[in-house]
C-alpha cells in the first residue's frame, strides 16, 4: 500500500527555511516520494490553521518513514528546527 507524508507548517525563519526546502526535495525524491500539493491555496476547516501545508506521496509507509530518518533528510530538518512550527504525519492510502 502507498503512504502520504501530511506536512502543516508555520515559518518563523524564511531564510534557515528555505535551506530546509533546497534539501528536503532531493531526498525525499531520492526515498520514492513525489510531491502532490506544495504550499497551495486551502481551507482551514477544523483544527490549527498553518499556512504551508505539503503532501507527498511515498511507496509505502515504511518507504516514508525510513526517508524521515535518513541522513540527507535529517540533515535538511536540521534547517528547519528552530525555523518553523510543523506538525508531520505519514498515514497509508486505500489504494
């Protein structure tokens, strides 16, 4: 079964951030995902409103998971901690 990684986040440093994003891409690719919504248009209906939100598509939960944890995404979210305020869950599809 496939995987979506769900990204909700608030940027605090669009700078440190950025790095963050320049490095994140290629190692999510580099694991299988592909990106399906970046940053568009949403609408906030229940929950904690964070005005960047992403999804990925991944092969598997385990897939998504092991990207989370490889050396090339750590060392993107290392740009990211202390930059943004995120909430990340992978959940698998139905499909």
């Amino acid at each position: 079964m496939g995987a979506l990684w769900i990204a909700h986040v608030t940027v605090t440093d669009v700078d440190a951030y950025s790095k963050y994003a320049e490095l994140a891409g290629p190692a999510i690719a580099k694991h299988g995902g592909e990106f399906i919504a970046r940053g568009g248009k949403f609408v906030q209906l229940e929950g904690k409103e964070r005005p960047r939100n992403v999804v990925a598509k991944f092969p598997s939960v385990d897939v998504a998971v092991a990207c989370y944890h490889s050396p090339e995404y750590q060392e993107a979210l290392n740009h990211a901690r202390g930059a943004s305020e995120r909430e990340l869950m992978v959940i698998e599809t139905s499909e």
